[in-house]
C-alpha cells in the first residue's frame, strides 16, 4: 500500500478524465465522486473501480456527451431516459433533481431507465443528507446472486441506500443484497485477506469465507439469506416498474452490465419538522443505539455513516492508503 493525499488523487482522476473524453465541468465532478468514495474508505467502488468504468466507456456500452431526457413528469414524480450516459453523473443528476422536487413540494421521486452503474450508491445518499433531505436510492443490477434456494444466478445483489441529515454528522446506510459486494470481495481478495464471516458458496457447496472461492462461484450469500433475496426482487421490481426501464432478467441478456433501473426518492427534512424537532428525534434514536453495552470493552456502538465519518477526517489528515498495483495502472493512463 501507499499514501496519496485526496488533492493528488482527485487531481490524477480528473486529468485521466478529461484526456478520456469528459468535459471539464463533467471531469470535476466525476473525479470528485469517485475521489470521495476512497477518502471515505470505499475503495472498492472508488479508485479500484475506476479502470473498470473506463473500460464500460472504451467497450461502447457508456456514452459519453449523453445526458438525461425527461420522459414523464406527474406532479413529484419524473421519470427519466440516462441515454447510457456515465452512471455516476446520471446518479447525481437524479439525485439533485429529486432534492430540487422535494423542495419545491416535500417530496420528490425520480426514476432513471437506460442508466449505468453509478459506481458508490451511498454517494448520492450523502449528496440529499448534505442537501438536508431524507432519502433512499436502489438499483438494480445484472444477474449476479442466486435468489435463495437457487444453484445459479437469477437475480441482482440490487444496492439500497438510506440517508438522514444530522448535525453531528448524517447517518447513511449503503448496502447490497448481497452480504458482501463483489467490489468488497474483489478488494479482500486482492489485499489476501479472508472475509470476516462467510459471505457464500464454493465450488463443493459449502460457506466459505475464501472471496476467490466466492467470486469463482458466483454464489453469493444474500444479506439476510432469503430475506435479502425477498428485497432484491421488490428492488427490481420496483425501479423496472417505476422507470418502464429494463429488469435484471434483460439486463442478463445483454453482453454486458449496461441499460441499468434505478430510483431516487427524496424528503425535504425542514417541510417535514422543525430543525430543532428534526435533531432531536435524531439523537433520541442515535443516543439509544450507542448507549448499549458493547460485546467488546472500550469498542463504540457504530451505526450507518459513523465508521465513514471517522476514515474520511483520518485519511484527510495522513492521507489515502491506496494499492500500490492499482494506483501504477491510474497514473500509467495519464
């Protein structure tokens, strides 16, 4: 591993972006999504992801200069085309515009057909809670997790983000319905660590916690085991549904992970209590959480976005520990 402050890192990606195609406007915001989700720690959808989401671009199936096309619009809710444009501007585009109908009404909801993968969820859930709403997002995706009881892949470890402002600090939950991502898989295995639990099956059918044996397998364990497996299919069916866009069934058609579903629901928090109102229901709900005993003396009760808070000042101040392999391939694409 080695230490790269956020400034260089950002910096690095946005001229990567910028010689790859992007605009200047675009380059700076692309760079900074993909930049932040490493500061807080998510390198797995950060700069590890990133050759990846070149890679969509080069293959043909993300179309850079596209943007957004309105298709219907009824009162807080708007539906949209992503034209296959970069998942993660599309995302943001999206979020912003739900934020901008729940200010206008209390709450906004926008649904996104022909979008990409928008790289790490929970950066759209911190894009509402720093705007001062309530959120939640949810995606679907290619085929890649067995609904439970099933040998083989049939539906989508489908992403769900939930967000709530706070003022010490915004409570964010970004999770797949797999218990662990492939992004987070990819990264265990790729450090030549275990998992910290088992997180599916290897090839003799048995729980392991070996992330190679699980990304052979392609058998991932659902969050929850059949009740992650029952939200994964109402995530699909919800974002195919709402956006009239494509169902993790025809996304497995296709050569590739492209044509993505997605939903962005917003509450604007000062519409729907007082700020001070707001914060006290807040810490009513935090405080009685990390005020339990904890199993582990002196370790913190942590709860959605706490742990992230912490990694984002800590590598802020020392810098971002990235790989070594992986940051050689980003500046060898300068």
């Amino acid at each position: 591993m080695i230490t790269i402050t956020y400034d260089k890192l950002n910096e690095v990606l946005k001229e990567i972006l910028v010689k790859a195609g992007f605009t200047a406007e675009e380059s700076v915001l692309c760079s900074k999504i993909f930049a932040d989700s490493t500061l807080d720690g998510y390198h797995s959808h950060g700069v590890n992801r990133f050759p990846v989401f070149l890679k969509t671009i080069t293959d043909g199936y993300v179309q850079l200069g596209a943007h957004p096309e309105r298709q219907l619009a009824l009162g807080s809710f708007e539906r949209w085309d992503g034209k296959l444009g970069p998942g993660p501007l599309n995302a943001h585009f999206c979020m912003n515009r739900a934020i901008e109908l729940a200010k206008e009404s209390g709450m906004g909801c926008v649904a996104l057909q022909n979008g990409s993968h928008w790289m790490r969820g929970g950066s759209y859930g911190w894009q509402a809670a720093e705007a001062g709403c309530i959120a939640m997002c949810f995606t679907n995706t290619m085929p890649n997790m067995p609904s439970w009881g099933a040998m083989e892949a049939n539906t989508g470890n489908n992403p769900l983000i939930m967000a709530v402002p706070s003022d010490d600090g915004h409570i964010v939950l970004d999770m797949s319905l797999s218990q662990f991502s492939y992004g987070k898989m990819e990264k265990f295995a790729m450090d030549g660590k275990k998992l910290p639990f088992d997180g599916g099956f290897n090839a003799a059918g048995e729980p392991t916690d070996d992330p190679k044996a699980i990304l052979e397998t392609k058998r991932l364990f659902p969050t929850g085991y059949w009740k992650g497996s029952g939200m994964s299919i109402l995530v699909d069916l919800l974002v195919t549904l709402l956006s009239s866009g494509k169902s993790t069934a025809k996304i497995g058609e296709l050569e590739a992970e492209y044509g993505l579903s997605q939903v962005f629901v917003c509450f604007d928090a000062k519409q729907m209590n007082s700020d001070k109102r707001h914060q006290e229901l807040v810490d009513e709900i935090i405080n009685f959480v990390t005020m339990a005993p904890s199993e582990k003396e002196g370790k913190p009760i942590e709860y959605p976005g706490s742990q992230t808070k912490k990694r984002r000042e800590t590598y802020l101040k020392e810098g971002i520990p990235i790989n070594e392999t992986v940051w050689k391939e980003l500046t060898e694409l300068l």
